[in-house]
C-alpha cells in the first residue's frame, strides 16, 4: 500500500516580515485550537464536480495550496490524481498525513510556504492547483510571488480552482478569518495571473462574501 510522503525543509525557515509572521501566528493558532473555519473535512462540491462532474478533468497532477489536515488532498489521491500537497503550519501537515496513511492515500506532504514554491521539493508540471481559501489570507506583497510559482508549474492548460473571502480594506476583518486577510477580486486575479483566462466566478453560499474562481492556464 502507497504511504505519503512528508517533506521537511532540509533548511532554515526564511526570512519573513512582520506581516507574514502575523499570519503564520494567527494559522497556528487556529490549529492549536483545533477550530480552522475553512478545514471542514468536507470535499466542497465544485471540487467534486471538477473532478467526478460533467466534462471533468482527466486524472493528472494536482497541486493543493494550504491543504489543512489533508481532507482534499485525500479526496484526489482516491481518485487517481498524484497529488503533491504544501501547508505552511506543522500540525496541519502531519494531521493530513495521519488521514492520508488512514485512508490509504498516495499524498506528497510538504511543509512550507505557498509562496515559495521554489524552496519545495514540488517542480511540477501540474494539471490542477486547488486553492481553499489559502490565497486570500496571503499578504498583498506575497501575492505575485505565489502567482508565479504556480505558472512555472503550470502544465498547458491547467486549472486553478481557488475559494476566497470577497474584497476587504486591509486590516478590516472578514468574518470567520482574520485581520490580515484581504480578500480576492476577479480583476486581482486577471492582473495577478499573466497567461491564465479566468473561465468562471460563482459566489459562494457562505454568511459574508465568498467566490469560486476557475482559472486556465493558455494551451
């Protein structure tokens, strides 16, 4: 039976601001509390119908952004997706491997930061990137780093499936989040993603404002 695999980094953690140490604090701490707003441990449906729907995508290579305690990441190894999945706090990572080795799941576990992709051991190519509301709690100023580490691992014609809280002023709280969550517009994202069509945007059903984003990386 397949075992996944958790990939520590070999080196120091890097250098962050004083606003990426806020976030890296305030996810741990949702951890440590074991109360995640956005770790359900339920596939949301427009995962599932990527995936098993009409015109659903053929089995390839996914990438998951902040897979939480593995809950997806297990969901697309099952059906027959090679999945390499990246969360930035510890306890996430080795809940999701605990859950990958239960279920039997083929998972690539890594620990460290979805804006920099390149310190991982997750070259790609990829066919698919599932984003749970991992984007929306990135500083504005790490934005465009994480954009472009998911082109370079953008097989032609991948997806992007994002779920994001709508817009908000920096350092407002949304609801449910944080402070340091700023949101995510259709327009940030068309500006954001240089070679990527943005194929749809589906509110979501949640209390505050939520979206679906589909993108496709150009053939």
């Amino acid at each position: 039976m397949d075992q996944p695999i958790t990939t520590r980094k070999p080196h120091p953690e890097p250098q962050r601001d004083q606003e990426e140490e806020s976030v890296h604090r305030a996810l741990e701490g949702y951890y440590h509390a074991g109360k995640p707003p956005w770790d359900t441990g339920v596939t949301p449906p427009e995962l599932v119908a990527m995936v098993e729907g009409h015109g659903a995508l053929p089995p390839g290579r996914a990438l998951e952004l902040g897979c939480g305690t593995g809950t997806n990441a297990v969901y697309l190894a099952r059906h027959g997706w090679k999945v390499t999945a990246v969360d930035l706090i510890d306890r996430a990572v080795d809940q999701a491997r605990e859950k990958a080795e239960a279920a039997g799941a083929a998972v690539r576990l890594l620990h460290g930061d979805a804006t920099r992709l390149d310190e991982l051991d997750a070259s790609g190519p990829f066919d698919l990137f599932f984003d749970l509301s991992c984007y929306c709690g990135i500083p504005l100023h790490r934005r465009d780093a994480y954009a472009a580490g998911l082109t370079r691992r953008a097989a032609p014609g991948a997806r992007l499936l994002m779920f994001g809280y709508g817009p908000e002023p920096v350092g407002r709280p949304i609801p449910e989040v944080a402070s340091w969550a700023a949101g995510v517009t259709a327009d940030e994202l068309r500006a954001r993603f240089a070679g990527w069509e943005l194929l749809d945007v589906t509110p979501g059903t949640n209390s505050v404002p939520t979206f679906w984003f589909t993108l496709r990386r150009a053939a």
